[in-house]
C-alpha cells in the first residue's frame, strides 16, 4: 500500500506542469502581472513624483540605476556598470539619457 502510494505521488510530481517565468535584463513585473522594462507606469511615475518634490533625479531600483530628466525616466541596469571605471559609468548613463 505504501509503495503505491509513494508511486502515485511520484507520478503526479512527475507529470505536474510547472511555469517559469524569465525576465531579460532590466525587465521587471509589475503589480498588474505585465512584464515592463525599468519599472511598471505606477513606479515610474512615483519617481517622477520623488524627483520633482525632492530635486534627486537619480538612484537605484531593483537591479537598475535610473535617471528623471523631466517626464522621462531611464533605466540602466547595473551589470552594464559593474566593473567599468567611474568616468566609463558617467559615459554610459550619459549616452543612455541622451
């Protein structure tokens, strides 16, 4: 009986259909469950918020670093930084706000 049960369980673990969900780089999941890249529309616009209230237009979210050049907010993700030289990190953000 127990051998049964055992393999019925493994069985039903075997054949469980599972999903996965991969994200490419810079790509987040929003609360309404849509795949965006940097941030969904509601974070983007809480950094736009943040950005005029408070005057710092740039920082780090998720695995991103973004820039708020007025309505536009830019996102670089941080493994395109990682390891360059300060002046090389400057260059990148600068061209991907650009």
């Amino acid at each position: 009986m127990r051998t049964l049960i055992i393999t019925a369980a493994l069985s039903l673990a075997i054949t469980t259909q599972t999903n996965a969900l991969t994200f490419k780089k810079g790509e987040v999941l929003g609360a309404d469950g849509e795949v965006y890249h940097g941030a969904s529309p509601d974070q983007m616009e809480r950094l736009i918020e943040q950005a005029k209230e408070s005057g710092d237009v740039g920082g780090v979210t998720g695995t991103n670093v973004f820039v708020v050049v007025g309505e536009d907010v830019t996102f670089i993700p941080i493994s395109d930084l990682r390891n360059l030289p300060k002046e090389a990190q400057i260059n990148v953000i600068g061209d991907a706000v650009v």
